[in-house]
C-alpha cells in the first residue's frame, strides 16, 4: 500500500498536551477540596464534559464551561463571582500554555515532506489549534489543517471528500485508539497508534483491535520505516 496522504492528530502527538489539562483539573480540585474528594470532583467534570459534547465540542473553552458546570454543581449553585473568576483563570492559563514539539516530531517531518502529502487531523477549538500550530514552527510542514468538530466516521469521510482521496490511499497516526484509529479503519483507512504516557478518560476503549490496516507502534520514528521503504 502507497499511502497519498498522511494525516497526524495533533494533540500529544505532535506536541505535549494532555498534563495541561491534568494540572487544569488540579488546580480546580484544590479550589473545591472542602466539597468532595479529588476523584469525585474528576468524575464530576468528566460527566459534564461528556454531557456537553454534543452543545460545545471539544477543546478549552469547552472544558472551562464544564468547570464552570461542575463549581455549580459542588456548590448548589452558591459560587461567588470570584469563584468563577478563579475558574476562567484556569482556562485563559490553559489558553497561554507554550507549545513543546515531542520528541522527534520535526525530524520525521522532514523526512516524509516531499515524499507524501501530510495533513495535520485534530478536534478542539479553531483559533487555539491554530494558536499552537503556529507557535510549534512546524506548520509550513503540511499541505492541510483540518480542525475537527468530532473525529466519527463522517467527520473522516468528509475530510477525504474535501481532500479528494480514498480511504485506502489514506493513513491517520495518533495517540487515540477511539478517535484517531477506529473511525478510519471503520472507513477503509489505514491508522497507526502511537501511544502518550497519559489519556483523556474519554478517549480509551477497553478492547484491542484486530484489523490488517491497524499497526500500534512505540514512537513516532517508527513509522519511517514503513513509509520510506
């Protein structure tokens, strides 16, 4: 199989993420200690976030309104002003975050520019991802940036429909087996697995695929065997 576009996710794949959002959730935890336990107060913001999906979609501004949506709840609707203000605090930091390429990213880059067409593929908010694109210095990289409202079998197929490529002549590498990986196999694709240390909750299965099109991999510098054979 020659791939004619490769397309990564962005979001701890192409750079650190997700311990952002962990120290986010911290930082809200310690705020509202007195009210529950750590764990309940994460499964109380995943709950709203899962809830809200539909209504906001993904990314910063979204998990800030569901902090705002869990104080709320924690509080019976008692939280100051201040409060509040101490939660958007939370999130304009999130929004401030440098970006910090993981390692070997750009490299890989550089060998596969050229060579195929590459696709940054990811969910969230346009203006941040765009945001951290910009500031990573790797943009000039890829031929298109596509920032997803969901990543489901339609959200793909209308990607490769504005690209104008098949399923099969397409690859998608990331970090989540849920969005990045089974949509695509779902649709004929190929997608390739490249684990980070830590997982939005929302975002694992507790399942192993079994598919020819699938390959988990280590690191992102394994993939340069397979596409530069």
């Amino acid at each position: 199989m020659i791939p004619k576009i490769i397309a990564f996710d962005a979001d701890d794949t192409l750079w650190h993420n997700e311990p952002y959002f962990d120290e986010a959730q911290a930082k809200f935890c310690e705020l509202f200690a007195d009210y529950a336990s750590k764990q309940e107060i994460l499964q109380l913001i995943l709950s709203h976030q899962v809830k809200n999906l539909p209504l906001y979609g993904f990314g910063i501004k979204a998990f800030t309104l569901s902090m705002i949506d869990s104080a709320l709840e924690l509080t019976s609707d008692q939280i100051s002003g201040q409060g509040i203000k101490k939660i958007i605090d939370i999130g304009r930091d999130l929004l401030q975050k440098p970006v910090e390429l993981l390692p070997e990213v750009e490299e890989v880059l550089k060998q596969l520019k050229g060579k195929y067409k590459l696709v940054v593929a990811t969910k969230g908010d346009l203006k941040d991802q765009h945001r951290k694109l910009h500031d990573s210095g790797i943009g000039h990289y890829f031929h298109h940036i596509e920032v997803m409202s969901d990543k489901k079998e339609l959200d793909y197929e209308k990607m490769l429909s504005r690209l104008d490529i098949k399923p099969e002549d397409f690859i998608m590498i990331g970090n989540s087996l849920k969005s990045d990986v089974l949509p695509v196999l779902n649709i004929g694709g190929h997608g390739y697995h490249i684990p980070y240390h830590t997982t939005w909750e929302y975002e694992k299965i507790d399942f192993e695929i079994q598919h020819d099109n699938f390959k988990s991999l280590e690191k992102i510098t394994d993939v340069l065997p397979i596409l530069l054979q």
